[in-house]
C-alpha cells in the first residue's frame, strides 16, 4: 500500500490550519487530520490594519514541528491564503514596510482615481478583475504615495502564500492563480501589466514573472534534516477552494462561503465584455487554464464580527434561533461598502435598516437572521447576473467552505436561487491544495480526476429549493434597496 503524507497549510481571513491528508494510491482513499489551527487576527500597528505575519509563520512551524515529533515526513507541502494582500521585501531580505490588510482604509478614494486616470474599461480589459477597493493595484498605489522612501528599498513584492513559502524555503515565486487577484496581471499576455505598475508606483523587477500551480518552489528541511519539497499550488484560497468543487458539468454553479461568499461558474473562457464589466464580473485564474467567473459577495464577515462584538460563544445554537424568527423582517444590501470594516458591525446594520425605515434588529438572533436573509438575496441577485452573463441558466449550486456547514443558510440560499444545493466539503481549500500537489506528484492526472476523489472520500448534502413567499415579497424591495446604495463593487 503507497501512502503519501500531503501538508496544506490554509490559511483564511479568520482562521488557518495545518493539515494532513493521506491518500492512498491504490484505491483513492483521502482522509484529511487537522495537526493544528490557529486563528487569524489582525491587529493594528502604526495606525494600520495589518496582518500578524510573524505569528503565522510561527504557527505553520509549530505545526510542522508537531508532524515532525510524530515521525510523519511529508511528501511535499503547499500553501494557500486569501488573496491580494502582499509583503515588502529588501535585497537582503528583511520586510520593508507593513504587511497592511486589505480591510484598512488607506485604499480609500484610490479606485475612483484610477478610474478616472486611466479609465474604468481600459483597466478592466486589460485586467479582467472585478473593481474591489482594496485590489493590489491600489493598495501599491497607497503605499507608494505615503511612503515613497520605503518603496525605494524594495526589492520584491510578495502575495502571501509566496512570501511563506519563501520564508520557508528561500525562494522566491509568484503564483498565477493569486496573481490575478492583484489586478496587476494583464489577461491576455498573463504578464504584469506595465502601465498599471507605473500607475500604482511599483517597478517591474519587484515581481517574477506568474508560474503556473504546481510548481516546485523548493525545499523546507525539518529537524533531521531531511529536505521536503514545496509546492506552489493554486495559492489563492478561492482557487483552490473551487479545485476541489466536484462541479457536476458545465451547468453547475459554485459559492465558496466563509468570510467571503464568492458565488460564479468555471469557464474555458474568461467574460470580459461590457455586461461583464457592468455587473463587476470578475476572472480570476484557475487549475488548468480555467478562470474563474464570479463575484466577491460580503459573505459572513458580517456575522463573525457580530458574533465578536456580542460574544456569542455558540454559533449553531444562534442559527437555529435566527431560524425560528420571521423571514425578511430586516434587510440590508451586504455588499454596500459601508460593512467593509465599520467600527461596530452591529450598528452599521441598525443604521442601515434605520435609514430604510425597517425593523431594527436588536438581539444577535435578530442581527444573524437580518444578515442570513439578505445574503440570501443577494446570491439571489448575483445568481440573476451570471446567468444572464451565461445565457444559460444552472441546473445546481454547489456551496463549499466553513460556511456550507451552516444548514439553515444553504437551505435560505437554495430557496432564494431556486436551485438545488450541494453543500461541501467544508475543508474546499484545504483539499484543493492537497488536490494540486498530488497532481504534481504524479498521482493524479488532473484537476478532474482529483474531483472524482473528493466525491469519492467526502460526501455531500443535498439540499431541495421551496418556496418561500417572504423572498417574493421582499424581492423588489431588495433591489429597490441594492440599487443606491454604495457598493463595494461598483
Ligand atoms: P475563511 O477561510 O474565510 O477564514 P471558513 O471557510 O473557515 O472561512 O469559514 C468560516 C465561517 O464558517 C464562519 O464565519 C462561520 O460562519 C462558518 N462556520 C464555521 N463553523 C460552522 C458551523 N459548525 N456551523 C455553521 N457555520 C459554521
Ligand atoms: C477569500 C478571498 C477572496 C478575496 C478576498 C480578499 O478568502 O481570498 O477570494 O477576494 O479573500
């Protein structure tokens, strides 16, 4: 029996971990073991939001440290993280800089300039990548701006996953699938766009050129000495999330939910035109020279900063109290920019149902339930979108990630859309990255035959649609409501 020990090292927005998966080569078997997880806090410094990198490089060594203590030598290793967030380093490789978050408002006013300087269209066809506040693009642009004497000592820009695996390894890399989250990386030549780096104030030489998944990027050595091979996989997390998605044929959908909800479909061809670049369609790079058409959806952020701010310790017994409540008494636009990282997550929501003259939820349950009903239209309206993209309508949804273990919201989900749903596996990125180093070491063919095994090794639920008048009710409503307010992706 061949037995071969993959490490994915996942890390999301609000948690990482450390994973064993052992797969067995002869009859495809794939179990996964969680050697560790850690959350994923961010913290400020220096009046920035900034990722605590150190700490989870510290956590990513000390779960290794632990394989290692149980005489468990990987055969490879690869990492995942979300996406457009990117550190500084030197020509001796110290960092320079912060390694500042996504959700801090130092990007504030950057899109709208970049829009107006080099024009909306221009940018997204050249880029393909969906118009979010906080791309590379214009965190660059805002990091030059303020501290341009920082950016004349970098030597290299690095994406998460390549900066870990360089601290891991001592090599450098840019991988493909993440690179796209940049709006940097140009879709036709799948090169750097030099115009947008000269805009954004970064030089060409900070980044390599974007190797495809599955690369060997070099060797981590443990305690013995022994030399483990890293893997560049599909190192965004979305990325590897929908590797792992057994999407059953063309007419299947997919919504990784976890912080994020990134609902669209695979393509062999990205949708770059206008009713794209309208509904602020995104293609992002995928396995294989797939892309990924989708759209950023606020997802369940909002709850798990409503959870913080209340402490609510137990999550299920919240939603099953949410599900008791009434449907559609309080609905708010989950993608309106204003939930990007408001000060209270719980009054940011009051206020917005105030200033729509709705309901103003009070009680966790009542926030949960606010926010479980109007991601639900949400999916519904983005739903709406692709398929008018497609010109074709789907006949399944598959929901993956932390958030397809949450029963109530798939069920909500499947109604609004009108599909039905197969929720898992929980762990879609985790397994995406084991997916893609097991293909690079030659014991999968390709991203198909992997799908196979995850159907094969973790089952699904299914979910039917019902109808659920309160939706119809509220359905004009919503859109009424989606249409002036600022979003976050318009
Ligand atoms: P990320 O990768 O963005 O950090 P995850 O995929 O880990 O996110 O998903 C995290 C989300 O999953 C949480 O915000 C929570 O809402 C949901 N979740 C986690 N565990 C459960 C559970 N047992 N039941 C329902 N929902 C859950
Ligand atoms: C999800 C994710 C998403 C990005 C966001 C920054 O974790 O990677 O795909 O848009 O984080």
């Amino acid at each position: 029996m061949t037995i071969r020990n993959i490490v994915a090292i996942d890390l999301g927005a609000s948690s990482g971990r450390v994973m064993l998966g052992r797969y067995q080569s002869e009859d495809g078997g794939l179990t996964l073991r969680e050697v560790s997880r850690f959350a994923n806090q961010r913290l400020m410094v220096e009046g920035y939001d900034c990722w605590d990198v150190d700490a989870l490089e510290a956590e990513i060594r000390a779960g290794l440290a632990l394989l290692d203590s149980e005489g468990i030598v990987p055969d490879s290793i690869g990492i995942d993280t979300w996406g457009v967030d990117l550190v500084m380093i030197d020509d001796e490789g110290n960092r320079v800089g912060l390694p500042v978050s996504y959700r801090d408002k130092r990007t504030h006013g950057l899109m709208a300039k970049a829009e107006r300087e080099l024009g909306r269209q221009a940018i997204y066809q050249r880029t393909g990548i969906q118009f979010l506040p906080f791309n590379t693009l214009y965190q660059l642009r805002a990091f030059s701006d303020a501290h341009p004497e920082q950016a004349e000592r970098v030597a290299h820009a690095l994406l998460i996953p390549d900066y870990l695996s360089w601290r891991l390894t001592g090599q450098l890399n840019w991988e493909y699938t993440n690179a796209t989250t940049t709006q940097l990386l140009n879709i036709d030549s799948g090169e750097w766009d030099e115009k947008l780096l000269q805009w954004a104030g970064a030089r060409r030489d900070w980044f390599g050129s974007a190797s495809q998944p599955g690369k060997r990027v070099g060797e981590w050595q443990n305690a013995q000495g022994i030399q483990v091979p890293v893997i560049a996989v599909a190192s965004h997390d979305t990325a590897s999330a929908i590797l792992a998605t057994p999407l059953s044929g063309d007419d299947s959908a997919y919504l990784s939910s976890g912080t994020w909800s990134l609902m669209g479909f695979e393509s062999r061809q990205p949708c770059t035109g206008s009713s794209a670049m309208q509904a602020n369609i995104t293609n992002e790079g995928g396995a294989e020279g797939r892309y990924r058409v989708l759209k950023n959806i606020m997802g369940l952020w909002l709850l798990q900063r409503v959870c913080d701010e209340l402490r609510i310790a137990d999550l299920c017994q919240l939603i099953e109290e949410a599900a008791q409540l009434p449907a559609c008494k309080s609905i708010i636009n989950p993608n309106d920019e204003r939930f990007i990282n408001p000060a209270s997550m719980v009054r940011e929501i009051q206020d917005a149902c105030a200033g729509q003259s709705m309901a103003i939820p009070q009680t966790a349950c009542e926030l949960a339930r606010c926010i479980f009903d109007s991601l639900a239209l949400l999916y519904r309206q983005v739903m709406g979108e692709l398929t008018q993209l497609r010109g074709k309508s789907f006949s399944q949804l598959h929901i993956v990630g932390g958030g397809s273990q949450n029963h109530f919201l798939n069920q909500l989900c499947a109604n609004a859309c009108n599909l039905p749903v197969s929720a898992g596996p929980v762990e879609a990125s985790t397994l995406g990255n084991i997916g893609c180093q097991l293909i690079a070491l030659g014991e999968l063919a390709d991203v198909g035959q992997f799908r196979q095994r995850v159907v094969q090794n973790f089952p699904q639920h299914s979910v039917k649609p019902y109808h659920e008048s309160a939706f119809t009710a509220c359905w004009p409503r919503f859109q009424a409501l989606s249409q002036p307010t600022k979003e976050l992706c318009l």
